[in-house]
C-alpha cells in the first residue's frame, strides 16, 4: 500500500479550498438575510447574542435556556412581538375557581435548520468493495438535513421546546423527533427556595451532558457518547468434550448521547454558578441512530449531574453580571467550570424466557460515570471529558439451564478540543476522540484496544445564520477487511473531509 493510497491527495485539497473560496466569495456578496430563527424574531437581536457559533451557546445564551428562553432580567422590556394572553388578571385572582390564565407566542415559534455536505472518503480496499460496503469517493450533501424547530414560553414559568429532522440522509429519507418537552421553572418557589434553584422538565429529551450530542456545532459526535456495550468475543461457544454451549448475556445497546424519556428535575444557584440535575427515564433510546434496535426493560434509570463554574472576571461589574464586556461587544466570562456525571440503569434480557428457556429474565445493572471540565478565556475554549462504562455480565449453560457472573464489560475513554476565534466570524476547531474498549478489540471492532480519530475542523460565519463548515476525520482502524497470506488480518483508516453549509432560518 502507498501513502498515497490512504492521504489526503494534494490535488483533491486544492480543490477543496478553491471551492470552498468561491463558495465563501458568493455567499460574502450577497444581501443580507432577514431570515432569522424564532427567538431572534421575537426580540428583534441577532443569533450572536446567544450564540458565537451557532447552536453553541455561549453565557448570555445559557442563562437564557436555563430561564425558560427569556432573558434573565427585564424580559418584557426586551420583547418585540407582544404575546397573546389567555385570560385576564381577574382570572389569576380567582383561581381555583377560574382557568389560570397564560399566555402564546404572539407569532409562531417556528425556526428551520438546513445542512448540506461534500464528503471525501479515503479509498477503499477491494474486498470491502466486493464485500458490498462500498463508500464512493466523493459524495454530495451527505447528510442532508432539514430540521424543524419550534420553542419558546406559555409565561412566566412554562416554556417548551420540539425539534424533529423532517428529511435526514438522502431526499425524503425518514427523519426523527429529537426532544420535545414542557419545563417548569422556580417550582422551589413553593417551598421557599431561591430563584430557579428547583425547575422540572418532562417528556422526551437529551441528558444534561457535559457537551451537548444533540446541538454540536462539530460535523462529527462525540464517540465515547456513542459507545455500547456487548459480550467480549463470541456471544455463545461450545466444547465437545462434554458438549456445552456456553453462552454470554451482556447485549445493552444503550447509547448515553440519545434522547430519553423521563422526568429531570435541576436547577441552579450562586448567580448561576453552580448547577445541578436528577433525571428518571425509561432507560429506552434508539442504538446507533436507529429505530430497530431499543432497549427493552421494565425498570427506569436514573442520571445524576452537577458543576460548578469558577468566574474569573477581575472587574466585579462584569463578573456578576449575565455577560462580561469587551471591546467588540459582548462576549464570555473568563472561567473553569468542572462537573461529573453518573448515569446508572438496569439491563433486561430473556423477557418471557424467549432465548434461554430455563433461566428467566436476566437482570444486568450497569453504569456510566464521568467528569468533565472547561476553560474560556477571551478567543479561546479548551474542554474535556472522561467517562467509564461498566456492565455486569453473565454466563448461561444452554444444556444445564444455569446462569453463573462472568467478568463484567467495561470500556473508558473521552475526548479533548479546543475552538479558538480568529475573528468573531472564523473559528479554528480542533479535536481528539479516544475510546479504550478491550471488547471492541476483541470483537475485531478495531485494531488496537484503544482507537481513536484526530479531528480538526473550520466554521465560517458568512451571516449571523449562515456558515461554512470543515472537519477532516483522521479516523482510527475500524475493522479487519480479509487476512494477509500468514493469516494476519488487514486493517485500514477510512479517513474523510466533510464541508458544507449550514444556515438557519
């Protein structure tokens, strides 16, 4: 094999940023959008307030969700389109004995999200050709997305949020709900708790992670909050002398970066410094994106989080305030935020005795724990996150009918990246995936025990709601593709380039 056969070809690169150039030029000349999505209409401001790279938040924007998607002091002064109100203040007086009145958007919350992107794959060997595994070179607008959103408050305490990819993948391929749920904000207001310090959410909805899966501004997510856990080497063996099948249960197709459905409760303190969340969920996602594999249980999960963020502002003014000042406007708090979380759960197996008949249902706890920690200073943002994986396991004797423990599955691992703002509308990105998984190995997953995947990347804001978007996916050994004549399996590195357009309306 040649280097050539597996880099990046010089030419091909070329092309690649003379198109994106073009790309840049067009977008650059044209008038400005009036475009903007739902909160920017309803308080006349730009996404940057919310957002210096959209949809990542930045502190302005964090307080905003976390109060119910409405500034954190003076809401009403900053409103332009006025809600509808649902009763009058006569009907608040009179409650229990009247309907409490609330209030709608006065416009449709609606917003429309659209990415489109040109992939470059590296080329493949040809037995995964004729394995039917083919990946062309170059493919466009893979995925292409279009998602809608729709958010926003019922008053002073209700707020929702829905979004759904209505066309994911190809033309017209099914997309996916994606959360949908009702929060409550100040419930501790009822036994006397400081402000927002209780709120609850409920329906379906994305863990608080550390770094949100759901609104990354990365091409790629976050492997190791992609990771599941199966039987370490071959799900069942037999012996011939005496003739036993044995076989391993561990299957749990449990992936942390989904959706759930549950109830959360959390809040926050310390001027927002500190927070903190419980969720209860059913413990059921969809594995790998998909809806054909679930997680099947009669128990409900539990996921604990909680961080505490360091304000390093030296002037008292902008370190107690929702934003510190800078000399192009507002921008971040200098400060190190740390936190951990514990997610732990129960697998079931084997309902109505289905694969091993003698054993019953087959109870496998397991867990998934973590830290995490984040660091911002002016351009700069450096984050990290460790996490480890653990799965009770056991062993069945298909002929004797027994179930006996068998080493449990774990796997750790994480990732650590840095965004640095050239200019408030070029950012350089870069990241490094890592996860540690002795089952993957040994299941020919990949190469080593460890595998990884370097990821740097580019966002080119053109507009508050349009960007540009680059990441080169230098990717770990996935898979043996056949065997060297001494039997020896044959790895490669499917490496691509992925860069598109992103906007938002």
């Amino acid at each position: 094999m040649s280097r050539k056969s597996w880099g990046v070809d010089a030419g091909i690169l070329s092309g690649l940023v003379m198109a994106g150039a073009v790309i840049w030029m067009v977008l650059a000349s044209a008038p400005k959008s009036n475009a903007i999505p739902a909160f920017s209409r309803k308080y006349q401001t730009s996404c940057t307030t919310c957002h210096n790279n959209y949809p990542e938040l930045n502190d302005f924007g964090e307080a905003f969700k976390k109060n119910g998607f409405k500034f954190p002091k003076d809401d009403d002064t900053f409103v332009k389109q006025d809600p509808v109100l649902l009763g009058s203040k006569a009907q608040k007086e009179a409650f229990p004995e009247a309907v409490y009145p609330g209030e709608i958007p006065g416009t449709l919350p609606i917003a429309f999200r659209y990415e489109g992107n040109f992939n470059w794959n590296a080329k493949q060997p040809v037995p995964v050709v004729a394995a039917g595994e083919y990946i062309p070179r170059t493919d466009l607008f893979v995925p292409n997305t279009f998602t809608i959103i729709s958010a926003g408050s019922f008053g002073p305490n209700l707020s929702f949020w829905i979004d759904d990819d209505i066309s994911a993948g190809a033309s017209g391929a099914n997309g996916g709900l994606g959360d949908g749920y009702l929060k409550y904000n100040d419930l501790g207001h009822v036994f006397h708790l400081p402000t927002n310090f209780l709120n609850v959410r409920f329906g379906q909805f994305e863990l608080d992670l550390p770094f949100t899966q759901a609104r990354s501004p990365y091409l790629s997510g976050y492997d190791i909050f992609s990771e599941a856990a199966v039987a370490q080497g071959p799900a069942c063996s037999t012996t011939t002398v005496p003739p036993v099948t044995q076989c391993q249960t561990v299957h749990n197709p449990f992936i942390l970066g989904t959706p759930q459905r549950g109830i959360e409760f959390g809040g926050y303190a310390d001027n927002g410094n500190f927070n903190w969340s419980v969720a209860y969920t059913d413990g059921t996602n969809s594995a790998y994106g998909t809806t054909t594999e679930l997680v099947t249980r009669n128990t409900k999960d539990v996921y604990l989080r909680a961080y505490y963020k360091f304000n390093l502002e030296r002037d008292p003014e902008s370190r107690h305030g929702i934003q510190a000042a800078g000399p192009t406007g507002p921008r971040d708090h200098t400060s190190i935020r740390v936190g951990a979380f514990y997610y732990h759960g129960t697998n079931q197996q084997n309902f109505g005795n289905t694969t091993y008949p003698l054993v019953g249902t087959i109870n496998e706890p397991f867990y998934r724990a973590g830290g995490d920690v984040r660091f911002k200073y002016r351009k700069l943002e450096l984050f990290a996150v460790g996490l480890v994986g653990h799965d009770n396991n056991h062993t069945v004797d298909t002929e004797a009918g027994t179930i006996t423990s068998a080493p449990a599955v774990t796997f750790t691992g994480g990732f650590v990246a840095g965004n640095y703002w050239i200019y408030p509308w070029l950012i350089a990105t870069m990241r490094y995936d890592f996860v540690n998984s002795p089952s993957d190995f040994v299941n020919g997953v990949s190469r080593y025990q460890t595998r990884n995947a370097f990821r740097p990347g580019y966002q080119i804001l053109i507009r508050a709601n349009i960007k540009i978007v680059g990441e080169y996916d230098r990717a770990w050994q996935p898979a043996s593709y056949g065997v060297d004549a001494n039997g020896n399996p044959l790895f490669y590195r499917p490496n691509t380039f992925v860069t598109g357009i992103d906007y938002v309306f």
